[in-house]
C-alpha cells in the first residue's frame, strides 16, 4: 500500500477524517463533503466504527442506538455488512427509519392525517379518522373501517410534520443521540428542512453528521447547497481517478480541489465533437442538432474501435449514455424504460421487486434450465424440491417449458400470472402483495397517487422479451450504461456520450454557461441539472475518460471544452 508520503489523496482524506472525529468528540454536527471518488462511504463507516468503539456498550444499556439513514437500499446493506450488523447502529432507508419512529405515536398520526386538506374526502367517506390503525405497507392513501394505510411519499412528510413537536423532537433524540445521513443531498426535502428547523438552527438535538455531495444531486430538483448552520467538512482525495481525469474535475470544481492518490499514474482525458458534419441534423422538440440516430451510432462505433487501436481496453469501458430512452432503442427495452421514465434507478440498480427478481432469480434460472444445469436450477429455486415419481419430473418439465415458451412470447402479466400458479419459482412477498392489491381492486381504477402500483400494472403488459434484454444490461452484460445508473460506480474506461433527445439535458448550454457564467431564474435550474450528471458521469472512470457530443457546438462551448480538458479537443471527421 502507499504511504501517505507519497499518496497526496490520503493525506488529505486524513485531514478530513480528523475534523470529522473532532466533530464527534465535541458533540457538534457536521456535514461531510465527499466528492466523486473521495472515499464518502469509506468516511461514514468509519465515523460508525468509532462510535461503536467508543460508545456503543453505553449506547446498548441505555436502549439507544445510531441511526445511519440511507438513501438506498443497496446503501443500506452495504453498510450494515460493513459495521457487522452492530446492534448499537440501526442502518435503514429514510422511509424504513421513518416509519419505524412514526409507527409508535398512533393518536399524534391521526391527528397530522385528520389534519390534512388532500385526505379529508377519503376520510369522510369512511366514517372519518376514529381510532383507526395507522400503517404502511401498500405504498398508496386508502381508508376501510379499521385502518389507514400510508402512501409512500407521506412517511417522511409526516415525519417532518411530527418533528414541529418539541415532545416528539426530544422522543427521537433520546432514541438516536447521534444521526448519521447518507447521500444527504437527495434526502427527502421535507425531512432536512425538519432537521435544519428543529435541530440545526436551535443549535440542540441529536448530534447528526451529513455525509454526501451536492455536486452529485441527480435525483432531486435543488442543486446548489443547502445552507446548513453547521460545520463543512471537504474532503478533498481522490482515490480512483489517474491526474488527468482529476485535473478535469478539478477545473469543473475548483472549490473542491481533490489530491490524487498517485501523481505518476498514467491516463488521459480527452474531448471529441462533431462539428465537422455537415450534413442533416435533429430539429425536434427534444433534440437540437444533433446527429440522426443511424448516424450517431455509426460515429459512436467508430470512435470506440479508433480508441480500441490506440490501446483501450473495451472489454474494460463502459460507454455512459444521456438516458435509458436512447439507450433503449438499442438494448431492446423501450418500453420499460418508459414506464420508469424519471425512476430509472428503480430498475438499474434493480430497486423494483419485480426487475430484481427477474434479474437475480427468474432469468438465471431459466438459463440454468435451458443448459439442462439443474443444479443451479434447483440452487436458484431454493433447495432441491420433492421429486418421487416420474409424474413430478414430468409436471416440473412442463411447468418449466412453458415457463421458457412465455418468456419468448408473452407479456410479463402472463409470467407471473404462470408463476403464481406453479410455484416454481416462487414469487417474492412483494411481488406477490402487488398483484394481490391488483386483484383487491377488481378493476377499479388505481388510486392516481399509488405511483408503485400503477407501474407494476403497467408491466404486466410489457412483452417479457424486454426483461431479457433489461436483465443482461442491469447485469452488466452489456458494456452500456446511463449515466443515471452509475452513480457511486467506477470502471477502467469511460466514453460518455452527450447528445440530443431528453429536454431536461441540454449539454452546449451547458458548456456555454460553465464559461459565460450568464446564469438567470430561467436556465438556472436546468444548468445545474445537466452539471451534475457531466460531473457524475465524467468521474466515474479509474484510468481513461473520452467524451463525445454529438450536437453541434458553439464556439463559446467549444472554449468552455478545451479549457476543462486542457486543449485536449478533436474534431471528428464526420463524412456528410
């Protein structure tokens, strides 16, 4: 390994380290700047680890713990798996923390729902709030005489609202002396401003350290930074990128100036642009000047094999692309990519219970089945299940023929409809609670704010053909990716490409406003949106990063270019 005498990256996280535990010490909140490629995770589990170390026998006999809240999921586990699953640390979503609090206080929840203007018709349909039993767990408003179920984007508001109470504020603090959030700045807005309100701005509360980048916010609508009444703390490494690829950051970012962890190592970054086509371009609502998909694809291609011959390695390059709509077309799932248009990490990094069932259990299984591997088609189903008679080879035989028949003609609905009827494999709870509330509906229409359920519907028609295809590009089998999904990845080589087709990205306005600096309420926003995700998706690459636009670019952006990529600019020879 390194020593810090020659790896600058982590003398500097050291530094960062050491203002974080004095933090700690002192009892003071913090919010940790980590950006890409810094060690974030690396810096919360530490922080985890010390309190562990320190206080967590004390914690336990007083029946608290530290709350690590996290954005994810895959967050969730990762960290638990790295602090061993600690009982003195609670490591949940901030819908899982939230309703883990809420569920407690049933009356002061009824009143917050009895209060609320959007709920009061359903609730006076069913006789009004009463005594009802507040709970979670369908994810959409509904109201029957003895319950209320919660939807999705109510547990944090309510949390929020609940948090307005100096009872329940000091309730949570002798619960969780210390929070610690992860990925901060795509934490729900309700529940921040709570904590900024209640805790940060009355200097009192649980000590809470916020640990993340807001260079990184690609999920939520704010972009800048939150001003936060407490301590800033940058941490100011790099451990994954070679220098050239960091100097791009660097003057992308200058105001958080990151070390490298190996000055000598060697790479390259370079800028590619296709200015030199003269022939037709787009001109549509979504896509200004930018190249005709056939054409696209054909300059991508090209490009790819150029830096193949110059020495990249493609079987190690993730080629990184606007959105999954334009990659969809390609990869064979157009459709649910659609039906996840603004949710795309549900299904990239397979958050959805039916893609990650599909792509973790179903589609393995099959493959299994069909290279006659039944040993991993039974570790997949399970365990070995009971087979006495040759009837029961034979009815697993058909059920699992057919099961391969409808993968290649039918819909997802008929997959699962064949499923739930066979058993083999067995549906995931989740799965099957979906369809039961499906079922439960009897054809009613689905409630509008029901977002979950009104995808998985939608689904069922999907023609199951897509979900093979999803399952090899969320599996990585295919050297593609969006930049949406990578976020918190990193592989050898990096093409990222910028072009047309989605209004929310305009990649030269962007180029133009990083050197103009003209920003105005009207493009402020959406320069910051298209910011984030170049900034996302240029630092996910450990040794070679190339980018390609594809649209037509000013002179003013093609300054901007050059000045980050330090003159490392080509214009292709596009034929017309």
């Amino acid at each position: 390994m390194t020593g810090a005498a020659d790896n600058p990256a982590l003398v500097a996280a050291k530094a960062a380290q050491t203002k974080v535990e004095t933090c700690l010490a002192e009892g003071r909140s913090f919010r940790l700047e980590a950006g890409a490629g810094a060690g974030k995770t690396y810096s919360l589990v530490a922080a985890l680890k010390r309190m562990i170390a320190e206080r967590g026998s004390e914690l336990m006999q007083r029946g608290q713990k530290v709350a690590c809240i996290t954005y994810t999921e895959v967050a969730r586990d990762e960290i638990a798996r790295e602090v061993e699953q600690h009982p003195a640390i609670l490591v949940e979503t901030i819908h899982a923390f939230s309703w883990a609090f809420l569920r407690q206080y049933q009356k002061a929840l009824r009143d917050l729902i009895g209060a609320s203007e959007n709920r009061k018709g359903k609730l006076m349909e069913a006789g009004g709030i009463g005594s009802k039993v507040v709970e979670y767990d369908l994810g959409f408003f509904g109201v029957d005489d003895k319950r209320v179920t919660l939807a999705h984007d109510d547990v944090p508001l309510y949390m929020s609202k609940l948090l307005a109470n100096p009872k329940f504020q000091l309730l949570l603090q002798q619960q969780f002396p210390i929070i610690f959030i992860d990925e901060y700045q795509d934490t729900n807005r309700d529940f921040m401003a709570a904590l900024t309100q209640y805790y940060f701005n009355q200097k009192k509360g649980p000590l809470i350290g916020l640990f993340g980048d807001h260079w990184q916010t690609i999920y939520n609508s704010e972009y800048e930074l939150a001003a936060y009444p407490i301590e800033g703390i940058d941490k100011g490494s790099n451990f994954r990128s070679t220098p050239p690829i960091v100097n791009v950051l660097n003057r992308l970012r200058p105001e958080l100036a990151q070390a490298v962890s190996d000055p000598e190592a060697i790479g390259e970054a370079r800028f590619f642009h296709t200015n030199a086509f003269t022939g037709v371009r787009t001109n549509t609502a979504h896509s200004k000047a930018d190249l005709l998909p056939d054409m696209a694809r054909t300059v991508r291609e090209g490009l790819m094999q150029r830096l193949e011959d110059e020495g990249w390695d493609l079987g190690k390059t993730k080629v990184l692309m606007l959105t999954h709509n334009v990659l969809a077309a390609e990869q064979g799932y157009p459709t649910i990519a659609d039906i996840f248009r603004g949710r795309s990490d549900a299904f990239a990094r397979k958050e959805d219970d039916c893609i990650k069932f599909f792509a973790e259990t179903l589609e393995p299984m099959a493959e299994a089945y069909r290279t006659s591997n039944y040993a991993e088609v039974f570790r997949l189903y399970g365990g070995r299940p009971a087979i006495h008679t040759q009837a029961d080879k034979l009815a697993w035989r058909t059920d699992m023929d057919r099961l391969l028949q409808l993968r290649e003609e039918g819909t997802i609905g008929a997959v699962l409809d064949h499923l739930q009827a066979t058993k083999r494999p067995v549906l995931p709870d989740r799965v099957l609670r979906r369809e039961e509330e499906l079922r439960q509906l009897g054809g009613e229409p689905i409630p509008d704010d029901a977002t979950a359920l009104r995808r998985h519907d939608a689904l069922r028609a999907v023609a199951y053909p897509e979900v093979t295809s999803l399952v090899k590009f969320v599996e990585k089998q295919s050297p593609f990716a969006t930049q949406h999904s990578v976020k918190g990845a990193e592989f050898e080589n990096v093409l990222v490409v910028l072009g047309g087709g989605w209004n929310h990205y305009n990649w030269p306005t962007m180029l133009e406003l990083i050197e103009t600096k003209a920003l105005t309420a009207a493009n402020t926003k959406g320069f910051y949106r298209a910011r984030n995700l170049f900034y996302v998706s240029i630092s996910r690459p450990m040794k070679r990063l190339a980018v390609l636009a594809t649209q037509t670019l000013s002179n003013t952006a093609l300054t901007s270019a050059a000045k980050l990529f330090g003159g490392k600019v080509e214009a292709l020879d596009v034929p017309s």
